[in-house]
C-alpha cells in the first residue's frame, strides 16, 4: 500500500498514553454495538462502527480535529488498520495510530477484567 500508514501503538503504551494528562489522545473504537456490550473500553472512546459509517460519516471532519492523535481500536487491530489508513487517505494531516492487537491484547496486557470474545 501506497501512502501514509497510521503508527502503531501497543496496550501498555497506550495505558501510559491515557494515564498522562498532557497527552489527552482522541480513541475512535470501530467495533460493532455488540462488541461494545461484550468488552467496552475502559476509557471515553468515539463510537464509529463500520458497518454503520453512512450514519457518521458526513459528519466525521469535525469530530476528528487537527492537532489531536486519534488511536483507532477494533477487536484485534485488522478493523482498525485499515479504517486508519483510510482515514489518512482523507485527511493526511491527521496524526493517526493503531491499537496493535486490539481490545483482545488491551484485555492480555493490561486489563484482564475486559472480557474477551
């Protein structure tokens, strides 16, 4: 694939990412509403499901701003990868990274107590 490539970020990296103030990055989970209701991610996320992005999706200039890393999650990180590099075809200003593993390695890495499915 040609182009810019969203950064990779790792659970426990991301923990630190969240548990620093200054960092503040913006979390868009693309997972389904069943998948939420199974394993949330413990942390304020924007809601972005795939399968449904005619709903969001005309408004998703103003919900992503500049300036602001955006870490894409999905169930094991595939969703996610390539919702960031589409999102980057957009808007190659945005700085973007994924969630490698997904909510599966955030539940094995950091948080046991988010299930698993």
């Amino acid at each position: 694939m040609n182009g810019p490539h969203p950064r990779s970020i790792t659970a426990p990296e991301l923990q630190e990412w969240l548990l620093d103030e200054r960092l503040d990055p913006l979390l868009v989970d693309v997972r389904e509403d069943r998948e939420l209701e199974i394993a949330p991610f413990p942390a304020t996320v924007l809601h972005l499901p795939l399968s449904r992005s005619e709903a969001w999706l005309k408004d998703l200039g103003r919900q992503l701003p500049d300036g602001r890393s955006v870490v894409v999650l999905c169930h094991a990180g595939v969703r996610s990868l390539h919702f960031g590099l589409w999102l980057l075809e957009q808007r190659q200003s945005l700085e973007v990274w994924n969630l490698e593993g997904g909510i599966e390695a955030w539940s094995l890495q950091v948080d046991p107590s988010v299930p698993r499915y």
